[in-house]
C-alpha cells in the first residue's frame, strides 16, 4: 500500500514536473507555437496523465512566476552591462576633470616659463649687442695701434725703443723711459686680450640666447600639445554628458553615484576641521539666524535645479571663471579637490556651527586655515563634477546638517 502511494506521488510530481516544463517553454518563448499551426494540442491529453484544474491552475501560477523572475534577471543582467559598460559615468568626469586641471597647471608653468625665457633672451640680446659695440670699439684702437707700429716700421720699432734708452740722460731717467716703453707694450697686450676675451664672450652669449630661443620653441610647442589636449578631454567630457543626457539606465545610474557622493560629502563635512580651525572659527559670528534671508550670494548668475535631488543647496549657473566670494567671515577648514559629483570644493566654517560649501570650482585661490572677510574670492565657476556645464552649487549648513539653502540668501543677486 505505502509502495503504491509513493508511486502516485512520485508519477504526480512527474507529471507537474513535465507539464511545468512545457508551459514554461511556451511563456518564454511563444513563438515556438507556430511549430504546429494547424493543430490543438492538449498537453494533458498527449501526456496521458489526470492532472486537476486546481493543480494546472497551480503550475500555470508557477510557470507565470517562474517567467516573470526569468525576465527580472535578463533585465538585471542588462543593466548590468549597461553600468559596466558605462564604467561609471562620474568617476570617468572626476578622471576628466582632473586630467584638466593638470593640463591647465602644466600650460601655466611653460607659459610662465616661456615668458621668463623671453625676457632673458630678450636681456641677453642687449648685452649681445653692447658687447658687439664694444668689441668693434676695441678694434678700431688696435687697428690704430697697428698703423702707429706700421709707420715706424716693424725693424725700426726696436731701434727706436733703444734710441730713447740710450738717450736718457741719468739713471732714474732711464729707469722711466723704460717703464713707459714697458707700458706701452703692456697696454699693446691686454688690447690684444681684451679683444680677444671680447669675442669669447660674444660666442658664448650668443650660444646662451640660441639655447633660450630653442627652449622657448620646445616650451611653446609642449603648452601646444597640452592645450589640444584639453581640447581632446573637453570634447570627451561633453560626449560622455551627451550620453548621461539621452540613456535613462545611465542617468539613473549616475542618481545613485550622486546620492553615494552626497553621503561622501557629508563624511567631508563631519571632519570639515582641524582642532585648530575650531577654535578659530568659535571666535567668530559671520553667520547668525537673524542673517536668514539677508545673506549675499556667492556669485551672480541663474538658480537651475540641483543635478542631485537628494541636495538641500542651490546650483547657480554662471560663466565659467567668474569670481565666487565668501558670504560671510570666516576660516577655510578644507579645500578638496575632485570630489566625485561635486568636483572642487571648498567649506568654510563661520563660527556658531555653521558652515558654507562651494563646489565645482574650476580653481581654488584660498588654502586651509586662511582667515577670510565677506565678500572675499575664494575660487571661480567651473565645471568639475558637473553634469551641467559651468555652475557653481553651494550649501549652507548648520550642526552637521543641511539647512534650506535658498531661505538664507537675499532675494536677488
């Protein structure tokens, strides 16, 4: 009897197993039906076997469960290409962001380079031309020296030296005539040298300026190459936007990255100083709550919405380069480079517990530590960690937490 049971269970289980099966296959892929237009097949009628509506109704439940978790992982596996392939879109403009601004720092130096080689060049020139002068000078005076000799002639010279000599009429006054014969031939030799360390001093001047001229050519054609290169990145940041704009997958990828980086941002600002800062910035009073609604902006420009939802600040779009002041007093805690979603960033501590951030900065003109008044340039707009061009966003917050940033600000710019 139990032997017999086992038997029916084991034959039902079959039986479910089976038709599971080609229920299965024919949700997921109903074109295979076409195999037999003409015909009606009854799956339980072809198998042969008693299965009840209850227990088909069951399988079909199963069969539909088991497809849509079949489409669920096809899906997820896409998405996961999708990001894979897509490598992360901001660390790819936090990698581009801060290829530039190396690429800008390089061009800087050489700039500053060339025009220092320049100005020596430039100094080396004059010399080059008053020793020139000088040496034609020198010249003359010899060729003169020459003639003198010339006329006396080259046998009598010596005669005439020994003439005056003997002629002498006492002893100190041969002694003096001797001396002055002497110094004539003297001041004949060192014209001779003079010229001759005149125009050693020409070569090597003019070698100098040659090779100040050629590292000014090299210089100019390194800041050449760098500057296509940021062209070369520009055109890639602005592809790799181009993307983020048209892929939803991307898009809603990037989402996430920017919620991770507000997390991240938050981390920054919970060490935003050092003991030191602290104790700085409790001495001060920039920011207050009866400041709420009269708080200058950092930088004028246009209020567009916050690439991140999750943000409590304002994003102002503005030219890039153009100044962001600092809305009250206070002390620089930290200036950040690359942070991803947010590029550079500066937080400024103002006594009270409060504290501003600037982000996006395409430079940085204040270090940590700097006590700094209202009003004062602490960077420019750019578009590090942007995903919409040129922007400054800034928060403000209080306590460790983000306050209603747009509330604190005055009206209008």
């Amino acid at each position: 009897m139990s032997s017999l049971l086992l038997k029916r269970q084991d034959m039902l289980r079959l039986k479910r197993a089976i038709i599971s099966a080609l229920i299965i296959s024919a949700l997921i892929s109903p074109a295979r039906g076409q195999l037999y237009p003409s015909e009606n097949i009854d799956l339980s009628d072809q198998i042969d076997l008693q299965v009840s509506d209850e227990e088909l109704l069951e399988i079909e439940r199963n069969a539909e469960l088991e497809r849509k978790r079949h489409q669920k992982r096809k899906a997820q596996r896409n998405q996961n290409q999708l990001i894979k392939k897509e490598n992360s879109l901001l660390k790819q403009l936090q990698l581009i962001d801060i290829q530039l601004s190396i690429n800008r720092k390089e061009i800087a130096e050489y700039e500053t380079k060339i025009q220092d080689h320049i100005f020596k060049a430039e100094k080396l020139q004059l010399e080059l031309q008053a020793l020139k002068k000088q040496y034609q000078q020198y010249k003359k005076r010899l060729a003169k020296r020459i003639r003198a000799i010339y006329k006396m002639g080259y046998g009598r010279q010596a005669n005439q030296v020994l003439k005056l000599l003997i002629s002498s009429e006492s002893f100190g006054d041969l002694l003096e005539r001797y001396k002055y014969a002497s110094a004539i031939a003297e001041t004949d030799q060192q014209l001779l040298q003079t010229l001759e360390n005149q125009q050693k001093e020409i070569i090597n001047t003019h070698t100098k300026w040659k090779s100040l001229i050629r590292e000014i050519e090299v210089a100019s054609k390194e800041a050449e190459d760098k500057q296509l290169n940021i062209i070369t990145k520009k055109k890639e940041r602005e592809g790799l936007l181009k993307k983020y704009r048209s892929q939803r997958a991307v898009y809603d990828q990037a989402l996430k990255e920017l919620k991770a980086a507000v997390s991240g941002l938050e981390e920054l600002l919970g060490v935003v100083s050092t003991e030191s800062i602290t104790e700085k910035a409790e001495e001060l009073t920039g920011v207050k709550k009866d400041l709420l609604g009269n708080i200058r902006w950092p930088v004028t420009g246009e209020i567009v919405g916050n690439q991140n939802p999750h943000d409590r600040g304002i994003t102002i779009q503005a030219k890039s380069g153009t100044a962001v002041r600092c809305i009250a007093d206070g002390i620089v805690a930290r200036t950040i480079p690359s942070v991803v979603g947010y590029g550079n960033t500066v937080l400024i501590a103002h006594g009270n517990n409060y504290a501003t951030v600037y982000t996006h900065l395409s430079e940085t003109l204040v270090t940590a530590g700097d006590s700094i008044k209202t009003g004062k340039i602490i960077g420019k707009v750019g578009e590090t960690g942007s995903l919409i061009g040129a922007s400054l966003y800034f928060e403000l917050w209080h306590n460790y937490e983000r306050l209603n940033t747009r509330e604190w600000l005055t009206k209008a710019p």
